[in-house]
C-alpha cells in the first residue's frame, strides 16, 4: 500500500498490451484490500480521490493505492474527481466511505472493460444523468462489451447503487473479490465451451 510511484493503472489499463482477466481481477482484489486497509485506521481515512491515475502498478501487475492525502473521516474537502465521484457529492454531502466505495465500481468497471469511464460522453451530461434518480437503472459505465461473469458484475452494480446506505463495505467487497479468485479463468474457458456448443 501507498508505495512509491511506479506505472499508473490508468497507464497499464489504455496501453496496448494484452492483460488477462485474472490479473484484472487480482488487481481489483488488490484495491479492495488497500481501501478495507485505510477504512479500518483509527481513525478511519477516507481517500476521496480514488481512480485509475491514483492506483500504482509494479512489475508483478501487484496495485498499490496512492494518492489519498490523508483525507480524515470527518473531512469537508470534496474530492478532486469527476468520473468517480458519487452522485451525493453533486449535492454538497460530505465524502465517506460509501463514496469511496463508489468511485471503487466506477474504478472496476474501467478496469473489466479497459476503457474510459462514459468514455466520449459530454461531461455536464454525465451530471445531469448520473445524479438523475429517476433513471432505472441508475446511468452508469456501459459493461455490455465487457467479458466478464455475472459476480463481477453484480459487484460493480452494489457499489454504484444511488443510494450511498445500499452499498456494500469494503470489509464485504474485500471478502467477496478473495472468494472470486480464478473466476476469469474458469469463466473463459466455459464460455470456450459454450461457443463451441453453438
């Protein structure tokens, strides 16, 4: 955790080079445990700037998380971010825990489908539309040309939940990203099988 600048996710992620989906998965895992970490210091620290460009990566594909800037639980600074940000920071609620947790879905999503969030869309629409509850489902990061299995997604859609109290903790997204591991692989290799079939 918090180690010294090293290629950023961001610059791993929209690069050229070929990552398999168990490493994605691993970095994830990576990121969740770093957040569970930070959340459960006395006191808690909130990072408020989570993203692709704040998360290192070494030589190992191993994420580490920087760029927290020791924001306190009781902290009124908003965070430096735009994609990631949580649609109650629109209306001037304080960053927390949860809204870390969303920015970690957004971050999740961009990791899986190796593409920028809303990648082309206007930013005020982005907005307008995210912060709009009356949207079902709630306007978030296209996954439909993401391959990845249905536990990966069902996790990014609790962490981005409008509603900051239905998301999930990062003790819980911690636990459920361990229990996932090899899931790429054997996801792969059934839908190998299933193409197959057809």
């Amino acid at each position: 955790l918090l180690e010294n600048p090293g290629v950023t996710l961001h610059t791993v992620l929209h690069g050229n080079s070929p990552i398999g989906q168990d490493i994605l998965y691993a970095m994830m895992r990576d990121i969740a445990s770093g957040m569970l970490y930070l959340h459960n210091v006395h006191p808690p620290v909130i990072h408020g700037f989570l993203c692709s460009r704040n998360i290192n990566v070494d030589c190992n594909f191993s994420a580490k998380i920087s760029g927290h800037n020791s924001i306190l639980l009781d902290s009124t600074e908003p965070p430096l971010m735009s994609h990631y940000k949580a649609p109650e920071l629109y209306h001037y609620k304080h960053i927390s825990k949860a809204s870390d947790v969303y920015a970690y879905g957004i971050l999740s999503a961009e990791i899986v489908t190796r593409t920028e969030p809303y990648d082309g869309v206007n930013f005020n629409q982005i907005i307008n539309d995210v912060t709009d509850i009356s949207l079902t489902p709630p306007y978030r990061p296209d996954l439909s040309q993401a391959s990845c299995p249905p536990q990966i997604r069902q996790l990014i859609a609790k962490c981005w939940q409008p509603d900051p109290e239905n998301r999930p903790s990062f003790k819980t997204i911690n636990t459920y990203t361990r229990s996932l591991r090899g899931v790429g692989a054997s996801y792969i290799q059934n839908s190998k099988s299933e193409h197959l079939k057809t």
